[in-house]
C-alpha cells in the first residue's frame, strides 16, 4: 500500500513541477523557489518503485520481458502519435521531430517511458548481478552512485569536470535511482533508531547544503549554470529528496493506514491510473488546463498558479485516465 501512496505523489510532483514552468506565464527562473526545488526528483521516484518491486527478477528473461513490456510498448507507440499529431495541428512538427524519435521522444516527458524500456530490458541481467554482489557490493555501488551525484555542482572554485570526463561518470545516470529502490525496500533506513541521529542532519545538511555551495559560494557561475546545477535530476539534492519520500512512505503509510481497506482501496485505484497520468498530463495541461487558467494566472503569483495548474491536471488527468479504463482496451492506451 505504502509504494501505492509514493507512486500517487510521485506522479501529482510532476504535474506540479511542470505547471509553474511552462504554462502560466512563467520562467525557469521561478524554479527557484524552495517549492519547486523539492519537486524536480518526481519521475525518478518512478524508477526507485520499479527497483523496489522488480528486483530481484524471478521469471525467465523472455517471460520477464514479454509482461513488461506489454505494458509499456503500445501505451508509448500511441501517445508518441498523439503528441505529434498535436505538433502537427499546430504547426510545430518538424521531420526531425520523426527521424529522431529513436532517441528522442515525441514530448520531451516520454523521456522517462523510454528509460522504463531500457531499464526493463537490463533488469533481468542486473539483477543476476546483485544477486551475486551480495548486499555490501549493493551498499558500494550506491556509494559510488552518491558520490557521482555531486558532479552537477563541480564547476566554478571547485574546478571540475564535465560528466563524461569525471572518473566517477561511469556511475553517473538514472540506473542508480533503480538500485536504491530496491535496496531501501530491503533495507529501510532507520529513521526511528539511534542511528537516525546521523542519518537524518546528513539528508537535511545536504538538501540545504549543496545550494549554498553552488549559489552563495560559487558567485562568478552564471544564473543558468547555477540552476543546472541544483535542478538537476541527478544531483545529490534530488537523490536526498527521493530518499526522505521513499522512507517516509515506507514508515508512514503502513503504520498509519495498514489496516483500512478504505484508504487501501482508493490509494490502490489511483495508483493503478499514475501510468495514464504520467502519459497524457502534458496535453491535458496545455490544451486544457492552461487556457482555463491564463487569465487568472497573469493575478497571482507564479507558485499559487502553477500550484493550481499541476493540482487541476493532475486531477483532470486522473478522470479522463478513469474513463479511458472503463474500456476493455484501455491497457493500450494507459497500460493497465
């Protein structure tokens, strides 16, 4: 029930994180705000759930692939027709938009599905290789993963390198995010033992740690440098921010909620509608969401609009996502 609830919010981040940025009037620059820097590891919370409940793989590698990527392949193929049929409705579309789709989604919030595919189709070998790593070589390479997150903020005084030049860039991607997950379903952090002592100052320290480094001590950086920095998915802060949601779900939910069927059976309804959400919230924004809003946006400030227009499509998104399922098809279209 606890992954059903970290999935939910999961999800309504990233409706929140994208409202702000695109469609009420506003620029990168708002992301600045202390709202949106909590919001930015959204989709990779995704990848931590997949970790958590894949690994390890017991099925046969083509029995394994074959279920998965049911769920992902049509539901992919068909909004990647959708969306560029959009561009072409108004004008946008482009033939690279088509010859590079291999590589790069139809909108740029495909990124994540194709990620899943890549994912799903190393999680079978990944898995053999956990397995005979052990628990302390999980424990090393997600240290290794850790220290690869403080690269985005290695420039300026500091002096660094470029990602792909830094000795540790071979830890440098999204995987790690899948390993974590899996090991923190295994391994919950101890949040309510002694231990918690250290554990818990050390996620704050670096929430609010790594930002004045980069903003308050790396001055001679530019604006867009410092926020490629500190908004960067991959970056120590967004590791630390998946981390606390992850536990807190885990401590919170089933201590809380564990034995009402009410909330499990809404937490599960939802859930099971965050795919469909995550897939269409981007048109349901612009092309619905936004012109409602426009107005009202141009009255009020950046966060309570950009609030208010993540909330309205997450929402919106989740009745149409219902509505869809109700036909017998719908996993084509929504996954499930």
């Amino acid at each position: 029930m606890w992954l059903d609830a970290l999935r939910i919010m999961a999800c309504l981040m990233v409706c929140l994180n994208h409202g702000p940025v695109m469609y009420v009037g506003t620029t990168v620059v708002t992301k600045t705000h202390v709202a949106y820097y909590a919001l930015v590891t959204g989709a990779n919370v995704f990848l931590m759930i997949s970790g958590a409940l894949l690994l390890p793989v017991t099925k046969p590698w083509c029995v394994f692939l074959k279920r998965r990527m049911a769920v992902v392949l049509w539901p992919l193929a068909i909004w990647t027709v959708i969306y560029l049929t959009d561009k072409a409705l108004h004008n946008t579309l482009t033939a690279g938009d088509i010859l590079t789709l291999l590589w790069r989604p139809a909108n740029g919030i495909l990124w994540y599905v194709y990620m899943t595919v890549v994912v799903y189709l190393t999680l079978p070998a990944a898995s053999l290789l956990i397995e005979r790593i052990g628990t302390r070589g999980v424990r090393i390479y997600l240290t290794m993963w850790l220290l690869s997150s403080l690269i985005p903020f290695q420039h300026g005084f500091l002096a660094g390198l470029q990602p792909p030049q830094h000795p540790l860039s071979f830890f440098y991607n999204c995987y790690g995010y899948v390993v974590l997950g899996h090991y923190l379903r295994h391994h919950p952090l101890p949040i309510s033992t002694k231990h918690a002592l250290w554990i818990v100052p050390a996620m704050l320290a670096g929430l609010v740690g790594m930002p004045y480094v980069e903003f308050y001590l790396q001055t001679e950086i530019s604006w867009q440098e410092h926020l490629a920095a500190v908004y960067n998915n991959m970056s120590v802060n967004a590791v630390i921010i998946a981390t606390i949601m992850f536990t807190a779900m885990q401590h919170i939910v089933p201590n809380t909620y564990g034995d009402n069927t009410t909330v499990r059976r809404v937490l599960t309804s939802i859930s099971d509608a965050t795919f469909g959400i995550y897939l269409m919230h981007m048109l349901v924004m612009e092309r619905a969401v936004a012109p409602l809003l426009a107005q009202w946006a141009t009255t009020t400030s950046s966060i309570t609009a950009g609030g208010a227009a993540g909330a309205a499509t997450f929402f919106l998104s989740l009745i149409v996502t219902n509505v869809l399922r109700q036909w017998r098809h719908s996993r084509y279209l929504v996954g499930r």
